[in-house]
C-alpha cells in the first residue's frame, strides 16, 4: 500500500492479496491509513507468509481456532485448506478434537472436585486418550498443535500446560508449535496469546520439558513479567 493511494485503491488491494475484505479494513484505511498498514503487514506475516507450518498444516490448526473462536466469516479457509490438499475427513477430525478441546471444562471439573472420590480414573490422561483416539489418521504433532491454539484461544491455562507437555513427549518441533499458537493471536486475542508464551515459558523454567537452548535461553531471561515486575512492584 502506498501513501499515494486512494481508499478505493488501498481497499481493493487488501482485497486482491487476501481474496476478501472485511469491515474493519475499510474503517481503518479512511481514519488510520499507517495502522491498517501495519495490521496489514502483521497479518500478512502471521496468516500468509511461509514459515514453518505446511499451508495444509497451517489451515488445518486454523480450522480449530476458528470453531473455537465462533469466526463464523473465515470461509475463505475452507478453500485454502482444500486446495493444500486437505480432505472431508480431516475436517471431521479437527471437528471432532475442538468439540473435544472446548469440552475440556469437564475433564477440569472432576480434575479439581472428584478425585478423592474417583481415585483411579485420572483426568488429563484421559483426556490425551481421547484425543489420541479421535486423532485417526491425522499425526498427533498436527492434533497437539491444533490443540494448543483452541487452549490458547479459550485461556484454558491448565490444559494449554498439560498439551505443551505432551507436545514436547511426542516430539513435536519447537517452531511448528509457536507458529500454531501464534494463529490464535487475531481470532484469540493477543492477550491470550501473551499469556500462552507465559504459559510455555513457565513450563520451561521449571524442568517439565526438555527445551532447546535457544527456547532454554528465551525462558530464562529475567524481566518478563510485564510493568510491575520491571518496576520491582
């Protein structure tokens, strides 16, 4: 987008790049033309770019991000995930493992109340069986991923820690994992995904995976904590 452009111009060049346009575009390229810039360049790094993911895998975990964020007008994945090869049958999978993610509450519920009186049924374990399950013939580093950005997307903290957990076990690689975490940034919030790179990081600190050094040094860099904590508060 140029500076030269007019709003008719700059709208129908978001169009054109992204195969749609949406209100908040229009909205910002008449009362912000620098922001809608730089939203636009974030979004075209996030969601367009190349960087680790397959475009299939990268659609895939946005099916699931999308379900749980109810983003009812994001069809355009449909298609693109499609034409990266995905079938019917992937899509019944990634719905059945969101409907499962959503449903996590449930699992929690007996995880924090039940348990004296259910001493031989764990909870998280059986909630990575039923995910494993419903997994089919889709790989578990592609569901856990999945599974990590609809937490992310519902601040599910305790079962964002307990998939990160089982990610890392199944050998899931480090950057394909933050690039699916990061798909919940618009849809999710980028509070949550804030809190998400929390989450992980904590997980690090305190021995529960086996981190690379470069994720190793990233979680151990102090100051992380936000104003209070740089403030000595």
């Amino acid at each position: 987008m140029s500076d030269n452009q007019t709003l008719s111009e700059r709208l129908a060049a978001i169009r054109e790049k992204r195969g749609y346009l949406l209100p908040h575009h229009g909205l910002m390229a008449i009362t912000s033309p620098n922001l809608l810039q730089a939203y636009d360049a974030a979004y075209t790094a996030m969601a367009l770019d190349d960087r680790v993911l397959s475009h299939h895998d990268r659609e895939f975990v946005w099916f699931g991000v999308l379900i749980a964020t109810d983003e009812a007008l994001a069809t355009h994945h449909i298609a693109k995930f499609r034409n990266a090869g995905g079938t019917d049958a992937e899509i019944e999978t990634v719905l059945a493992i969101s409907a499962l993610c959503l449903g996590f509450r449930g699992y929690r519920f007996v995880e924090d109340h039940w348990r004296p009186h259910l001493p031989t049924i764990e909870p998280h374990s059986r909630f990575l069986a039923d995910l494993r399950r419903l997994a089919c013939d889709v790989p578990m580093r592609l569901i856990h991923m999945t599974a990590a950005a609809i937490h992310t997307c519902q601040a599910a903290w305790d079962a964002l820690e307990l998939q990160i957990i089982a990610a890392y076990a199944d050998g899931v690689p480090e950057p394909e994992l933050a690039e699916a975490l990061s798909l919940a940034m618009f849809p999710g919030s980028v509070p949550y995904f804030v809190e998400a790179a929390g989450v992980w990081r904590e997980i690090i600190v305190a021995g529960k995976v086996e981190a690379s050094p470069e994720f190793r040094e990233w979680a151990l860099m102090s100051g992380q904590g936000g104003f209070d904590e740089a403030a000595g508060r």
